[in-house]
C-alpha cells in the first residue's frame, strides 16, 4: 500500500466536497466528474502544495472512488491480474436490545 501526502480524512472530505457540488439531478459524464474533481484538487493544492505526479494520483484516486471501483479499480485494469478475491467481515451486534428477526444475530 502506498503512502500519500495527504491523509484518509482529506480524502473523504475531498471526495464529499465533490459530491455536494455535483449535480445530482441528473446523470453526469466522466469529463465533468473530472472538472470538478480537477478543481478541489486545485484549491487543496494551492494550501498544501503537491507536486504534479502528487495532484494527478490524487485526482485519479478520487476519480476511482466515485466512477469506477475505488480500491479494486487497479487491479481490474491490470492484465497480470486473474483474479480477486474479496472478503468481508460484518461485525456481531451484543446489544442485548436484539430481536430474533435481526439479521446480524
């Protein structure tokens, strides 16, 4: 796993910041998720100074994360790769306010 510059939170704030000035009324194309993307990534970068590698693998992470398949995205379009296995965990609930017809009992 790489290290990035910037932390997890930023992401995420980045990445809801994006999200809140989409248009989300209608279906958007890949060029104007890009633009908006583009442009957080700008104005983080004018407070935090990353370099131009930096700003791109920031924006194609953020674009990943909200077109494609995020963490996996890479995986997929790498032709060494033939499989990939996914594993989830869902945590127990003990609560003792759990009903038998509670999913996660």
């Amino acid at each position: 796993m790489e290290k990035y510059r910037w932390s997890e939170e930023i992401f995420d704030d980045l990445r809801s910041n994006i999200i809140a000035a989409l248009d989300l009324s209608r279906e958007q194309n890949d060029e104007e998720v890009c633009r908006f993307i583009e442009k957080e990534v700008e104005e983080y970068s004018r407070k935090n100074l990353l370099t131009l590698k930096e700003r791109e693998q920031l924006e194609h992470l953020l674009f990943n994360s909200l077109r494609k398949y995020d963490a996996i995205q890479e995986l997929l379009e790498d032709p060494e790769v033939t499989e990939i296995m996914i594993i989830l965990s869902i945590p127990r609930r003990t609560d003792s306010a759990l009903r038998c017809d509670d999913p996660y009992m």
